[in-house]
C-alpha cells in the first residue's frame, strides 16, 4: 500500500495589520481551484482549549507575563493545534493553511520580548522536530503602515499590541532575518502595496513554489 502523500502546510506572518488574514482567503482560493481540500488555523488558537490559551495571551486584563512564560503559552497553544488540527489534517493528505506558526514566536517572543532565537529552537525541537511549513509567505510592511491599518478597528489592542516602543521594529527585523536565513521556505511578499498588487504577488509565489 502506498503512503498517503501528507498534505501541504502553508503559513502566513508579518506584524500588525500587515494583511494575514486576508491574504489567508487567497491562498485558500488559490489551492481549492488546484483541487485541493483546506482546512484554516490560526495562532495563538485553532482548537477550543488554544482559543482560551489566545484570550490568557492577548487580553489586556491579563496584565504583564514573563516573556518565558508568554513563549510558553504559545507553545501549549501550538501543541493543540498541531495534534488535533494540524497533524490529523496533513496526514489525510489534506492542505492546512495557518495564520501564524512558530516564525512568530521567533519574531514576537524572540525578537520582540528579546529572548534570542535558542529557546523558541529548543521548543520548536521538543514540539515539532519533524515538521516545517513547506511555505510561509512572509507579509512585510512597515510598522507605521500596519498600524495605520488597523487603527480603525472596533476593538483596541490586544496585550501584545500595546507593547513598548521599538516592539514592534524588533519583530519585523527578526522576521526579515529568518526571511533571509531560509529563503526556500520564505518568500517575502511586500505587503505595502495596494491590495490588488498584494494578491496578484501572492498568486505568483504559489504558482513558482506550489506547483
Ligand atoms: N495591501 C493593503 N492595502 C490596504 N489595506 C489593506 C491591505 N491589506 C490589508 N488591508 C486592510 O488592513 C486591515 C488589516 O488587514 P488584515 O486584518 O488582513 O491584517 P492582519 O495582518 O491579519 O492583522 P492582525 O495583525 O490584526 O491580525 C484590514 O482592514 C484590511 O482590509
Ligand atoms: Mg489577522
């Protein structure tokens, strides 16, 4: 019997209102008209128990976390996602698309809350040694512009988001350094530009690196 050929992982980051999310339905419409079957996740989240992970992370009344102890959370997240969503999935063959994976904790926790690269390398080894994204579009922007794109949000900012000055500068460096240490498994998609531009880049990055 051959081997159920895993399906294909694919995440989206970038800082602040970089435009993830709706980049997500893209690549979604992208690989459904390739005939594949998708299935969405994000992170912090992607199963009941991560979703109330997400809220301890991102609720201001959380008040301040050790960075440890943030990483950590991410990572107890993760672990939920990766065994009742992200695993089961691939193993049936099926596409999982993810806003958010491990690069952010690298940019976020190890950028941005200045904990270095080794602690989310050493939970990453732990958690899972076996498995990378195939592609992580990377959508770059600088920070004023993201902020300016979600300021007109309903809600404030989340815990994260109300960091201190210079946060957010650190986290976009950190991703671009990863960017440029895995360029096969990064593409950087330069997401200040408008939308129809942003899409148009998007779809040439699958057709190049998916098909
Ligand atoms: N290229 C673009 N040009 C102009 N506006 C954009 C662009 N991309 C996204 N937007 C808008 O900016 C806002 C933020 O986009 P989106 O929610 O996709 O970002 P995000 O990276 O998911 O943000 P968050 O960090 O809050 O999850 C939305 O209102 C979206 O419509
Ligand atoms: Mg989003």
């Amino acid at each position: 019997m051959s081997a159920l050929q895993r399906g294909r992982f694919i995440t989206l980051e970038g800082g602040e209102g970089a435009g993830k999310t709706t980049a997500m339905q893209v690549v979604i419409d992208w690989l459904e008209q390739d005939g594949r079957t998708v299935v969405r996740s994000r992170e912090p989240g992607g199963t009941r128990a991560a979703e109330r992970i997400r809220e301890v992370l991102l609720d201001p009344s959380t008040g301040e976390l050790d960075p440890l102890s943030e990483l950590l959370l991410m990572f107890a997240a993760r672990v939920e996602n990766l065994v009742h969503v992200i695993r089961p999935t691939l193993a049936k063959g099926q596409d999982v698309v993810c806003d958010r994976f491990t690069d952010a904790s690298a940019a976020y926790q190890g950028g941005g809350r200045e904990l270095g690269p080794e602690p989310i390398r050493r939970l990453a080894g732990l958690v899972h040694p076996d498995l990378a994204p195939d592609l992580t579009l990377l959508l770059d922007v600088p920070v004023a512009v993201g902020l300016a794109r979600i300021r007109n949000r309903t809600t404030g900012p989340d815990r994260i988001e109300q960091a201190r000055e210079g946060f957010l500068e650190r986290v976009r460096k950190a991703y671009l350094a990863m960017a440029e240490a895995e360029p096969e498994r990064f593409c950087v998609i330069d997401a200040s530009q408008p939308l129809d531009k942003v899409r148009a880049d998007i779809q040439r990055a699958l057709d190049r690196r998916l098909r």
